[in-house]
C-alpha cells in the first residue's frame, strides 16, 4: 500500500496505519525519524526514536568536528547511542549534564541592548534535544521481546536507492516517475521470518532489496491512489 501526496504530515502517516490495520495487519510499535507530534498519534503503541536521526540532529549543533572540551565530550557520548545499552548512555548522559552545567548556563551581554543571551547556543540546543528525545531512545531495549528496531536505517537505504533513480532521470515526466516509484515499490520485499541481529544486539526485519533495471520497473500497472488532491 501507497499514496502519492503532496505533502508529509502526522495525519497522513496515522490514516495509513490505520488502513493497514483495517487490513488485518498487527502494528504494536512504531519507529519515527524524530517528526514533531508524531509520538501523539498513536497512544497505544510502542514508539522509538531512530537513534540515528538523533546523531544527525546532534551533528548538526556541534558539527562533525567541536571545538569545545564540552562538545567533544558530548559527541562521543552520542557516538555510543546506538552501540550501548539504556543505562549506561543515561549514565553518561547525566554525568555529562552535571559536568557542564555552570557552563550550559553561561551568558553573554550584549554592550548595545543590554540584553543577554546564552553563550553556547548550539550545544545547549543539542543538549536540549537529546534530554527532550531521551525517553524515547531505548523502547527497543524496554521491550526488547517485541523485536523493535532502533533506527530507520532498513527501510532508508531502500528509499536512498530509489532516490538515486530519480535523480538519474530527473528529465521523466510525473507520470512516468510515479509507475518508476511504484515498480520499484512492488519489488520491494519485507521478509518477516528474516531476523538477523545488529551490532547492539536488537533484531530487525530484513528487506528484500529490489534489484531490477529503470526498463524492468516501468512496465508495472499498478493502479495510482491520490490523496490530498496530489495529481500525476
């Protein structure tokens, strides 16, 4: 099941979990690249944070490369997200707060408005983030029985691989990228008896990568759905 829409909302990605139950499918958990509100939507579900998306938020406040003692320490801390268990990160985590916190607090003054801002803006944003989002970091090693991925990564790669294919023929018009896109989809395999273990020990569900040529795909037939008034 697919939609072509105009634009990515909460609402939508609830519509499509609910038709997907309405089929008959079981979703007790879901797994978000860190979108505002959608934790809201549902519940009465499970719901993890990609720990991955969480690096990348982090990266960008303190960049690949910190200056400060503070960041640095901070960057290695969130390195270790998706390699450590729950309470060694929170461990790390609250030593790191406690550590910096006279200089997360810091101020500058300026001599014109006489107003004062935080000093270290961007590390108190990627502080910040990390305290909202922690809660939801580790429900995969809550509930470790239910099998829960701890990132998007699976399901992104395909997605990436489906990028690069427009990308390289950006010249199509819509109609035509739309049956690439649902070639593409429809050879996409979800296997859900392949669990394979990944590096921090969580299990995942493994996906059947699609491997057939831009002449392969284009022939599908599928039938297009519309939402939202998008047109092809």
């Amino acid at each position: 099941m697919w939609y072509f829409v105009k634009n990515e909302t909460n609402a939508l990605y609830a519509q499509g979990i609910a038709e997907l139950e309405g089929m008959g499918y079981e979703i007790p958990a879901v797994v978000f690249d860190g979108r505002k509100g959608l934790p809201g939507m549902f519940p009465d579900k499970k719901v993890q944070l990609c720990q991955f998306h969480q690096q990348k938020t982090v990266r960008k406040y303190i960049t690949k490369h910190p200056k400060t003692e503070a960041a640095m320490e901070l960057k290695e801390i969130v390195s270790l997200l998706t390699k450590t268990d729950k309470e060694s990160f929170e461990g790390m985590f609250s030593e790191w707060c406690v550590k910096w916190d006279g200089y997360l607090r810091e101020r500058t003054t300026d001599p014109e408005t006489g107003r004062s801002h935080y000093t270290h803006k961007r590390l108190r944003s990627a502080y910040l983030s990390i305290k909202r989002n922690l809660p939801l970091f580790f429900t995969w090693y809550d509930n470790i029985e239910m099998g829960i991925p701890n990132t998007t990564n699976l399901i992104d790669g395909h997605f990436s691989q489906l990028k690069r294919m427009l990308r390289n023929h950006n010249g199509m018009k819509r109609k035509r990228r739309n049956k690439l896109v649902i070639g593409f989809l429809r050879h996409l395999r979800v296997l859900p008896n392949e669990r394979k273990a990944v590096s921090d020990g969580s299990p995942f569900i493994g996906i059947k990568p699609c491997r057939l040529s831009l002449e392969e795909l284009l022939p599908s037939r599928a039938p297009l759905r519309f939402i939202d008034g998008a047109k092809v």
